[in-house]
C-alpha cells in the first residue's frame, strides 16, 4: 500500500473466519486505533506496540460476533473508547460509559489523521465504513469482488444498494479497498477497479441488484 508517509495502516488476518483488524493511526504522533476488535485483540495491541503506537480507541464496523467478540478484552487492557454507529450501541451490553455512539458524516482526528465515518446499512442498521486518507476501511459492507450478505438478521438489499450506489460508488477510483474479510486473492483493492469488475457495483438499478443479491438469472 502506497500511504501518506505519516499514515500508519496495518492489515492483520485473525479467527477462523478470515476477519481482517486494522490499525489505522498518525505514525509521527504515534496515536492509532484499532477497526473490529475480535479473536486476537492481545496480538494486534502488542504488533501496535511494537510499533510504536499508542491505542486508546477501537471503530467497529458493525456487531456482528466476529467482529466485536473482542471488545471485552480490548476494554480489559486500555478502557478506552468504543466508537460504533447509534443504531446498533445497545448491541453491545454493560460497555455503555465506553461507548460512544456516532452517526455518517462525522470525523474522528487521531493525532492529524481524519478518519470519516459513512454509514453504510445494508449488512446491519449500523454498518459503517471509515475513509482515511484515501483509504476505505469497509468491513462488511464491500468486499473485493462482492458485497456483504443481506439475508441475516438486520439486513436489507435495497439499502445495501443504496449504500453502495449513494455512497461508495461515489468515492474516487483511487481509494484502496481494506475489506473486513480475506475473500480475494488479494488483500486490497481500489474502488477504480471494483467500479469495473465488482458485479454488484456493475448492476444498472435496484432490481438487477435484487435479482443478482437473490440469484435470479
């Protein structure tokens, strides 16, 4: 990945599932948060401070089990704060004086890096990405080559395609791609490239999306 040379980023594979955790942070100031904490917290705290970084924050993308099942143990070791979008805080049982509930649009400085919080619903009510200087943390909500799955509890299509089309289709082609999940060959892509190949981007309207989503030739 081409960064900013004070942008901190790294992309640590963790669990059964393939789940991606990220440390995002300003490394000249050495402050860093950490993106979905679960399975690993300890190893992905310890590679952050080896490097120098100073966590006191966690974002979660959205409270599905495999992405929060850590936020205990990250609490545990920093009581720091929980940064998750308003529609799934009660999600998250006896952390409320962690958490700190958001909504799309706002920005988070961490040292003097902006990190931009988009919601995104579609996977879950409270699915939300996280823009950081040209790069688009998106857990679950875009995948290299899919998209996440709206058929689970919470889920819907059609705002899934509106996240998609309103949203993050609107973002420069440039931006590199940091998925919650290792799916792909690759671990990163760039909107540019998903525009072209991704098939749910490449739908027309909301009901070729809802025909692809449900596998309707």
């Amino acid at each position: 990945m081409n960064l900013p040379k004070r942008l901190y980023i790294k992309q640590i594979e963790v669990g059964p599932m393939q789940n991606y955790m990220y440390i995002l942070g300003d490394r000249e100031k050495n402050e860093a948060v950490i993106v979905d904490p679960a399975w690993e917290v300890d190893r992905v705290l310890k590679v952050a401070e080896q490097d120098g970084m100073n966590v006191s924050k966690a974002l979660v993308t959205h409270t599905h089990f495999d992405h929060v099942n850590g936020v205990k143990d990250f609490l545990a070791k920093t009581d720091g704060q929980i940064f998750i979008h308003k529609n799934e805080a009660t999600h998250l049982k006896g952390m409320q004086a962690n958490l700190r509930p958001v909504e799309g649009g706002e920005n988070l400085l961490v040292g003097d890096i902006a990190i931009t919080f988009l919601h995104t619903p579609g996977h879950t009510p409270g699915s939300q990405c996280f823009l950081v200087a040209d790069h688009l943390v998106s857990g679950d909500t875009l995948f290299i080559n899919a998209c996440g799955r709206c058929d689970l509890p919470g889920g819907n299509p059609e705002e899934m395609y509106r996240s998609l089309t309103e949203k993050l289709m609107k973002l420069d082609d440039r931006v590199l791609l940091l998925p919650g999940h290792n799916y792909d060959d690759e671990p990163v892509s760039s909107m540019g490239k998903e525009k072209a190949q991704n098939p749910y981007l490449r739908c027309k309207n909301l009901s070729d999306f809802l025909r692809f989503r449900m596998g309707i030739s």
